[in-house]
C-alpha cells in the first residue's frame, strides 16, 4: 500500500503533467521515465501538438477570490464540493444553495474553469480532502 506522501507526490507529478500546455507530453512521459527524447520523436501525437492551444492569460487573483467565497460558503451550509459542483456553482448553474448571486459567471469556457482550479491545488491555494467509499474515492476542495 502507498504511503500517503507517495499518494501526493504522485498526485502532484500528474497534475503537473495535466497542467503543461507548452510540452510534448511524450517529451513529459520520456522525461519522468529517464528516457531518452528528440524532437524528432515528437510525430504531432499528443493533444499539446497536434492541436495547440491559445494560453490562458486570466486574472487568477480575481478567480481565486470567488472560487474561495464558494468554498466557505459551502463550508457553512456543511456542504462538501467536488470539482463538479465548484464549477457548476461558479458558472451559477447546479444547485442553487451552492450559488453566489453576487459572483459573475467566470469570462472563460468550463475547460478553463477547471484548468484555472487545478492550477490553484497545484499551486496550495485549494487542498484536496478525500472521502472514502466502498467503490471509489472522492475528492473534495476546501481551503488550501
């Protein structure tokens, strides 16, 4: 059984890999394997690639502001959010109890949205506590 500071890291190196949008992810994997890699080896074959995307340049104070009202307003109605419900409450839609009337929608799709909250767990601001069933685990977002 791992150990949870194994489970972490190994949390963190994957989020960092979902994270890179600049790399080659067959560079990333040759890299976390000690493989050798070329650019040549590179074939267009992963989404980083073969489909390049614009960067995302958004305000992250202001989204880290709103995304943390959501979390304490949540807290105090003993409500546990999932990446699902953060989002979904963020965009004010989902369960209304969990809306904010005062927050405007994010100025971003519902990708980015959720690239935005993985890049403030990577990053400390939202800490991860999981939830144990007898068929999966589940992650809830709470303050960092």
């Amino acid at each position: 059984m791992a150990s949870s500071k194994t489970e972490e890291k190994n949390a963190t190196s994957t989020l960092s890999y979902s994270l890179e949008q600049r790399r080659c992810r067959r560079s990333l994997i040759a890299e976390h394997f000690d493989d050798k890699w070329r650019q040549t080896d590179c074939e267009k074959m992963c989404d980083n690639c073969r489909y390049p995307k614009e960067l995302l340049n958004y305000n992250i104070s202001s989204a880290l502001g709103d995304i943390l009202k959501l979390i304490e307003a949540a807290s105090l109605k003993e409500t546990k959010l999932t990446l699902n419900k953060l989002i979904s409450a963020w965009f004010q839609s989902g369960t209304k109890e969990l809306r904010i009337a005062s927050l405007k929608k994010p100025n971003c799709s519902k990708e980015q949205a959720e690239y935005i909250v993985g890049y403030l767990i990577y990053k400390g601001y939202i800490s991860i506590d999981k939830g144990y069933t007898m068929y999966t685990t589940v992650a809830y977002l709470q303050k960092g």
